[in-house]
C-alpha cells in the first residue's frame, strides 16, 4: 500500500509521536508510506524524522490565517497529493482532517480518506468547528483512540457508528524497573500547563500530603508564577521540583510514580509512557484513563475530580513502599498490548479492510 500520514506540525508532542511512529512501522511492514507536515516550524526537540528513515515532506501553511500563502499551499498540497496517488491518505487533527477531506471532496479521488479524532475539541461550534465535524462525517472512515471519543464522535458530531475504529495510541514498552531506594519518594507529573491539566487540583492536593515526597514537574508552563500563592500553601516536606519542557523523555526509571491530574483526556500518551516504564499513575476517571488504569493493580483511579481523594492516594502510596513495587510491574505487563508494532498492525488491517470494501483495489 502508498499511505501518506498527514499531520499539521512537525514539533514533538503526543499526536505528532503517534504519527512518527506509524509512519516508521508501516514502512517496517514493507508500505510505501511518508510523513507529510502542513507547517514548517523547525523540530526543537527529539528524533528528528528523517532519523526514523522516513519520507518527509513539509508545507508552508500560515497559522490561523486565510490568505494569498494559504490558497498557493492548498494548491501545493493538492498537487502533491494527486501526483503521488496513495491508497490511503490517514489525517492527524482537525487542521489535516479538514484540508484532506477538502481534497478527497473537490478531486473524488479513490483514495481512502482516514479522519484521526485525537481530543475532544470544542467549547463552542462556530463556523470552522462546524466545517470539521462537517468534513469528518464524509471521511471514509473515523479513527478515535478511546472508547469516550468514538461516543462523541456519535452523540455530539453525528458520525455513522460504522465507520468508526477505536484503535488506542502505542507506546514502546520499557524495561523492568530495578527496586529503588529514593528517600523521600519521588514522583513526576509531565503535562504542560493548560487549565483542563488539573494543576489547581494537583496543588490543593499536594497541601494535605503528610509524608515527605519530591513532586518533579515537566512542562511548559510558569507555573511558579501561575501558582505562586498555591505554592506558598504547599508545606515544606513536599519538595516541588520544575523542571521545565525536556528535550528528551523524562528519566521515569528515576520516579517511584506518575501522577496524572487532567480534568479531561482522550487516550494519554503521557499516561501510557508512565505505565510502560514501570510507574504506577495516580488519576481521575476521565476520557480514556479508565482504559489505562485499573484500581489498585497499576495505579489508583479516583472517581472525582476531588483535590482530597488525590491527596488520600498520594498518602496511602507513600505510606505502602512496598505495594509500589507490585503495582509497578503490573504497570509494565498492562501496557504490553499496545506496543507501537501492535497498533500499527490493527491500522494496516483497517486500510486493507477499507480499501477491499470500497472496491479501490
């Protein structure tokens, strides 16, 4: 099969990662496939992509602006786009979905369009939500990577559930974790700050911690001045370590556990990354966290988005060194399923499937 990943940026984040390393199985399967990026922003962090042996090729698209540049890049991509004739053109985020869709749309080619939907967007529907959720429902097929999105996609977008596929974000499954001595316990939390990340929960938290622990935070975010009177609250036997946005992934084998505060997720790569080196996630039962975490075997899922009850999980681990330990490998084995290699495979079953339905090969 020739399969074009389609993604609006080429910076590193948790989609971005999802389309890399698709990209880099299907070509290890012996598919034709490349890496297109809308923007050119330069990669900052991280592999770049042509280190995965990939094909990539790069737009110029403004950033939320429609004028002369935008117009002879949409040309641009479309050409490219009909020269190369792949079977299956798979788009990451609204941006690709739409310009994709668009392209589908105005060419009636016979590739098959795949439509990622990676988070739950919109607090409001204007006029460009609308067109995306429009664009979606004409996809050929919708791809969610948890179960509470595939009912968005159907109870607030309107998509035909028969065209949906739940298949879960990979990650790349670390080794066992060595017995760690850290004293005070040491624990990471990797989100960037955005305020459905929790961070006023996590801080209301952490101020009814009772045992000594080191909270390392990674992220972008000024987060001292954001939370400078939080801070002052926190007391002092409750280290709390910023350590800004990380060039590359954080240590976990470093960190006795993961806590996760979000208010609303889709299937976190952060989340899954914890688990698969050996950390045990403490979060809110929210998206597709319930999918990831299960109570008390490798982490703590905690039913309400309730500052104590974390704080009553945050104690109660600190104060079982022991149960650490069990629930770490547990972590481990519980993410094995979704090994990058496992999920690129179920991808490659889905455009077989779709490309012999729709009669294109």
């Amino acid at each position: 099969m020739r399969i074009a990943i389609v993604i609006s940026s080429n910076s590193i984040g948790g989609a971005e990662k999802q389309a890399r390393e698709l990209t880099k199985q299907l070509n290890s399967f012996g598919h034709a496939s490349d890496i297109v990026f809308l923007h050119d922003k330069p990669i900052s962090s991280g592999p770049e992509a042509f280190s995965f042996g990939l094909q990539a090729k790069q737009f110029k698209f403004p950033n939320n602006q429609i004028g002369p540049s935008f117009w002879i890049q949409l040309i641009k991509l479309f050409i490219f786009l009909k020269k190369k004739n792949y079977d299956v053109i798979h788009s990451f985020l609204p941006e690709s979905v739409v310009l994709v869709a668009s392209y589908k749309l105005f060419s009636r080619k016979d590739t098959v369009h795949v439509a990622g939907v990676r988070g739950e967007y919109f607090k409001k529907l204007g006029l460009k939500e609308r067109l995306y959720i429009y664009l979606i429902r004409k996809s050929d097929a919708v791809v969610c990577n948890s179960d509470s999105l595939r009912q968005v996609c159907i109870s607030e977008y309107g998509v035909l559930p028969a065209i949906i596929s739940v298949i879960p974000n990979g990650v790349e499954i670390g080794l066992a974790k060595s017995m760690l001595h850290n004293n005070p316990k040491r624990a990471i939390v990797v989100a960037n700050y955005q305020p459905y990340k929790g961070y006023d929960l996590l801080f209301n938290a952490l101020v009814q911690v009772k045992m000594p622990v080191e909270i390392h935070i990674v992220g972008r975010g000024n987060f001292e001045k954001i939370f400078a009177r939080e801070i002052q609250r926190i007391p002092t036997h409750v280290k709390l370590i910023f350590r800004g946005e990380l060039n590359t992934r954080p240590e976990f084998q470093d960190f006795d556990f993961a806590i996760h505060p979000s208010r609303t997720e889709g299937m976190s790569n952060a989340i899954m990354e914890e688990l698969s080196n050996g950390l045990p996630v403490l979060a809110f039962q929210v998206g597709g966290n319930s999918q990831l975490i299960q109570n008390n075997f490798n982490g703590f899922l905690i039913h309400k988005l309730n500052a104590f009850e974390l704080s009553d999980r945050i104690n109660f681990l600190l104060a079982n060194p022991g149960l650490t330990e069990k629930l770490s490998l547990q972590a481990i084995n519980s993410m094995k399923k979704y090994s990058f290699t496992t999920q690129a495979q179920r991808y490659v079953e889905l455009y077989q499937h779709l490309l012999q339905t729709l009669k294109i090969v």
